[in-house]
C-alpha cells in the first residue's frame, strides 16, 4: 500500500446515518438527528451516547443518510397542495376522547 | 462501622475509576469526532459515578469523617492507590482506548462477582457498575479489533498501545492482605481469580484484531502500595488545583 492509498484511507469521511428513537413502548420510533459512525454497528452505539443521555429512549433505529430517498421540495405545490382543500380527510368533525394521549 | 480493610479496599477500587475517569475528560473537546468525544465522556461520567459511590463508601468504613470530596481531593499522591494502568496518558486515541480495553475487560469480570459481597455497599454500588462495564467493554473491544485489523497505521498503533501498556495488566491480578482477608470473608473478590476470566476476554479480541500479545513482558507493579508512575503526579496537579488554592470552595 504506497502512502497517498493509506493517506486516502484514513482520511476518508465516515458515512452519515438518520438516528430513530422511540421514546416509550406504544409510540412509533421519531426522527431525532444524525451523526457519522464507520458502520451500522458504531452508529447504533454512538445514537445511544448521543441521543439518549437523559434517558429518552427504549430502542433506537440507525438508517444510512444516502438510502433515503426524499421528495424534491420543488414538488411540494404538485405533491401537497391538492389536500389542502379536502377538509374532510382530517379527523376534525369528533371529539377525541381524553384517555387518546397521542393522536 | 469502622472497618479499616473494606475501606481500603473500596478506596483502591474508588481510586481506580477516579483516575480512569479524569484521564478520559482530558479528552474532552480533542476527540477524534464529535460522536466519539461525546462516548468518552459518557465513559468518563460513569465511571465518576462509580468512584463518588466507592470513595464515600470507603470514607462511611474508615470513620474519620473523611466524605468523597475529602479522599478526592485531600489526598496526596502517596495515599492514592490506583492501578498503575490507569493513570498511563492517553497518548493516541489507540493507546487511550486499549487502556481502556485493558481494563474493561477486568471490570466487567470484577463488578458482578463483587456484587455479591456480604458487604452490602459494595454489592449495590457493583450491581450498578456491572451494567455500566458491560457496555464499555463492547464499545472498547469495537475500538481494539477496528484499529487492529484496520489500516496500516492503525494497526501500528493498536500494536504500539499494547506493547506499552501490557506490563501494567499483570497488577491487575495482584493481591496483598488487604484483597486476602477480605476475599475470605467474602466481602472482596480475590484478584487472582480474576486472571482467567479477563485473559478469555482478551485474547479472542487481540486475536480478531490481528495484534500479537507481548511475550515476556514483567509486571510493573506498586500502584497499590502509592508508589506511582510519574503521571499521576501530574495529573493530581490539575485535578487537585481548585481545591488546593480554595480550600472547600464551591459553586
């Protein structure tokens, strides 16, 4: 391995990964930020020393930024803005009851 | 109760995560990313935690009305009693964490074992810290086997960290009259006992990791007893300063 090879790989950038932590049993996981790690592995345990120093989670997610495949923000009229106008999609002609904490 | 063996005993144990904790808050703001630097100092926090529970407790047994801050930041060199392993310097990340390997691998053997000690402080601060050294061990055996079967120069350095820290493990194992009288009556766990455990942990690691353990190396020893490396003088000189200049100062 000449220098400039080993000089490439240990400068290489580590990959980002999206962090997912659901905070109790019953809610769904919740985007919380990102952060690089080498691998699945490390990224798990660095979300857990990152993420979850005041006790916020009971399981963590760890997705690779780059097999995110997101909408163009361009799109947004085209994609959205046809249900603005449809009222009665949204759950707002009943009362939820009290005891339904997390609608 | 004063008990001047379970407190020097607690202090040894109470000690050595001192010392490991202040080593790894030197590396604060200096990580070698940002994740990482936040891990090392969640290590760090644990195991202060640990050694203001020990340290309390060993004050509660000595009955000299000495509290954590006191054996913290009251004794002189002399009177610490850390592993010599632990005060080593941090040299690279790779010397850093295979110190830290090095002695993961005997805590995680130590705390669940002593967690059954008929000394009732010493079991519960255990139960506590077992949990905590399991998951330091993965994150530092992750470190030892990513840098030793890395590249060429992480490698080199995984090796170089080994070869300079392997002859202070084997104090790991020692035992004087303190550990011996107080494994009888079961209150502490016989170091020696712990020789075996530990090497079954390391040797698998070293060996995924492509690093060769030194043969031949002695055992520097004395940590125990006071007698230090230079290091740990020097470490004392910032860790003590506040409380040297401002006597029971606080904020």
């Amino acid at each position: 391995m000449s220098d400039s090879d080993t000089r490439a790989e240990n400068e290489r950038d580590w990959p980002l990964f999206e962090v997912f932590i659901r905070a109790r049993t019953g809610l769904h996981h919740r985007h919380c930020g990102s952060l690089h790690a080498a691998d699945p592995e490390m990224a798990l345990a660095r979300a857990r020393d990152v993420y979850t120093r005041r006790g916020e989670g009971t399981s963590i997610w760890v997705v690779a930024s780059d097999r995110i495949y997101a909408s163009d923000p361009a799109d947004k009229d085209m994609l959205f803005e046809p249900a603005m106008s449809k009222i009665y999609r949204h759950p707002s002609f009943y009362d939820l009851p009290d005891d339904v904490e997390n609608m | 109760m004063a008990d001047a063996l379970t407190a020097a005993y607690a202090m040894r144990l109470g000690d050595d995560a001192l010392i490991l904790s202040h080593r790894l808050s030197e590396w604060v703001g200096h990580g070698p990313e940002l994740e990482e630097d936040i891990a090392l100092a969640n290590t760090a926090l644990d195991l202060l935690g640990q050694a203001r529970l020990l340290l309390s407790h060993a004050g509660d047994r000595e009955g000299a009305g000495r509290d954590e801050d006191a054996l913290a930041y009251g004794r002189d060199l002399l009177d610490f009693s850390n592993l010599l392993l632990v005060e080593q310097p941090n040299g690279d990340f790779a010397q850093t964490m295979m110190r830290q390997f090095l002695f993961d691998a005997y805590a995680v053997e130590l705390w669940p074992r002593l967690s059954a000690s008929r000394d009732e402080g010493l079991a519960g601060i255990a139960g506590k810290a077992a949990k905590e050294a399991a998951y330091h061990v993965e994150q530092s055996a992750a470190w030892v086997v990513r840098m030793g079967d890395g590249t060429k120069e992480s490698h080199a350095r995984a090796q170089a960290g080994l070869d300079m820290l392997w002859p202070y493990a084997g104090q790991i194992f020692e035992a004087d009259e303190v550990e011996a009288s107080l494994a009888k009556k079961g209150i502490a766990v016989a170091p020696s006992e712990l020789r075996a455990p530990w090497l079954a942990r390391v040797d698998p690691v070293l060996e995924a990791a492509g690093l060769a353990r030194p043969e031949g190396a002695g055992v520097r020893s004395g940590g125990r007893r006071g007698r230090h490396s230079e290091h740990l003088g020097h470490l004392l000189a910032e860790f003590q300063f506040m409380q040297r200049a401002y006597p029971g100062a606080e904020w």
